[in-house]
C-alpha cells in the first residue's frame, strides 16, 4: 500500500474496522472508502457489486460482520450464519471481479474445533466439531477462509485471511446481553461499583481460559500482512499467552476498583474450555503485539468512563 493506494475497510464502524482505520491514518495512507450499514447494505450483492465497480478499491480489509458474545451467537443462530455469508461472499466476489490487487479476510478463532490441541495451530481447521453455541458463526468464518482460498486457487487472487484471538478495546459493544467478556465485566463491575453492591454475578464457573488481544494491536497486525504477506494458508493473530476467566474478572475488578465478591453461575455455559492460539507463523514473518492485558484493560476502563452514559450502556 502507499499513497496511491484506494483502500476499503468493510465494517469501519465497528471496533477492528474503526481500528484499522486508526492504523492506516498513523501510517500516512489514504483515507480509507467507507460506506454506513444505512448507505451500503452488505448484504445486497447487486449493491456491493455496484460500489466496488464504482469505487474501484486496490486493497480490501474485510472487517465487516454480524458479532456478539454467547450469548447472541446461540439465540440469533440464523442471523449469524446468514448475514455473515452474505457480507463475505458478496465482498469477496466483488474484489475478484474488479480486479483488487490484495483483500485481508478477518475471520475469529471459534473456527477451531472445541477440543482441538492446545495451542490451536492453524492445521487445526476442520478437524473437529465446533463448539456448538457459536457454530454458525463459525461456519460463517470457515465458509470465508475457503472462499478466499477458492479465488486464490482458482484465479490467481491474492486474498488473504487471518484468524484474530479474543479482542476487546475502544469502540467495543458494552450491551450485557450481546458483549464479549471484557466489555461486560468491564459493565458489570464499574456499575456494582456506583450502586455499592456486594457481589457480581458472572457466567460460567470461572476455568476456561482466554486470549485476548488488543484491536489496536490486531490493526498493526492486519497492515503487517497486507504489507509482508501473500500465502495461501490463514494466519493467527494473537499474543499466545491466555488466562483463566477467574483472573480475568478479579483483574477487571481491580482496575475498576469494586470491592465485592464475584459471583460464579455455573448453570451458565463455559463455552470452549480453552482458546489458545498459536502465533509462530506470524511471530516467524516479524511481528508480535505490544500491549500487555493489563495497560491495555486499565486504558479501555479510562475510555469508558469517561463515554457518555448512551454509548457506555447501549
């Protein structure tokens, strides 16, 4: 990429989209082509097809898709699936068509099988069931790989695809019925705080262990291999290091300063028991994350408290 460069982040509202437009701003690139759900619907391919023939993108991140935590992945099950296959088919389609130099495919690590080998190297794929209460989503992430992998095969297309861990960062969703972890105990904790609660109630018993990743450093990774990068093969990105749920939570509740007691609900799912990553492929090209969970999740807390009472709740 440089200053010629036309660049389209697909999803440039959402917490990576929105990260990756940080990144491309610091690195003096182009300002990005963007579209609003309301002015371009992702799911409309003649739409999709018409901008691209129209905008005429060199370089494409997908980062554009339907999220939510275990919630939301297990009751919108047909939404996940649905809206998700149609936001990448119909970019990706579009990218070969008109003839786009290098797209990236953000995609997630529960593409993994449940019980794959700790940590998930990329092999892993498709070589077990999937953790069912985000299946669809997963399938979605997988149907993405191969599709990118399809048009590489198939046409010559340098597309690419990259696995992130757990992410969590600014412009992250704090709905308690949709969030990820990080954002919700963030929520939860900060709010027991001003009321004066006693305790917290989490889900789950508090044992699976997580990876988590900051969106601004998962931005510099996606630079990283739109700049050094054209394999075939998809590529984690994470730190490689994990941690129990348990300390996660009493983490948070340090940084937000709640004094109570956390309650576990093990009548709730775990989900995964555990989602390492492996990162030796993009370790091996150069590049490693630079913030640590703690300086990342006390930073995040500072953002939100100081949104506004409508953003930090929606």
């Amino acid at each position: 990429m440089n200053t010629e460069s036309r660049i389209y982040v697909a999803g440039h509202r959402g917490m990576v989209g929105s990260a990756i437009c940080r990144a491309l701003d610091a690195a003096g690139l182009p300002e990005p082509i963007t579209f609003t759900s309301s002015e371009l619907d992702l799911r409309n391919q003649a739409a999709v097809k018409a901008m691209m023939e129209r905008e005429r993108p060199t370089h494409v991140f997908l980062a554009a898709a339907k999220v939510g935590g275990i919630h939301a992945n297990n009751i919108y099950r047909a939404e996940f699936l649905f809206d998700n296959l149609m936001i990448e088919a119909n970019i990706i389609h579009a990218a070969h068509e008109v003839g786009v130099e290098k797209l990236l495919f953000l995609g997630s690590s529960c593409i993994y099988p449940k019980l794959a080998k700790q940590p998930l190297v990329e092999d892993a794929l498709l070589t077990g069931a999937l953790e069912p209460t985000n299946e669809p989503y997963a399938i979605a992430k997988i149907a993405g790989i191969k599709l990118c992998e399809a048009y590489r095969d198939q046409y010559g297309d340098n597309f690419i695809s990259a696995m992130p861990t757990n992410l969590y960062g600014p412009g992250d969703n704090y709905d308690l019925q949709n969030s990820h972890v990080v954002p919700a105990l963030i929520r939860k904790f900060h709010e027991a705080k001003e009321r004066g609660d006693d305790a917290v109630p989490c889900w789950g018993s508090g044992s699976p262990k997580r990876e988590f990743l900051h969106v601004d450093d998962l931005a510099s990774a996606c630079l990283f291999l739109m700049e050094h990068y054209d394999g075939r093969p998809h590529v984690n990105l994470g730190t490689g290091e994990d941690l129990p749920i348990k300390e996660l939570a009493e983490m948070i509740r340090d940084i937000v300063g709640f004094e109570g007691d956390i309650a576990w609900d093990s009548s709730k799912p775990d989900g995964t028991p555990r989602k390492l990553m492996d990162c030796s492929r993009i370790h091996g090209l150069g590049w490693k994350h630079a913030i640590a969970l703690k300086e990342g999740l006390t930073a995040v807390y500072e953002e939100f408290k100081q949104a506004p009472d409508a953003v930090r709740a929606k």
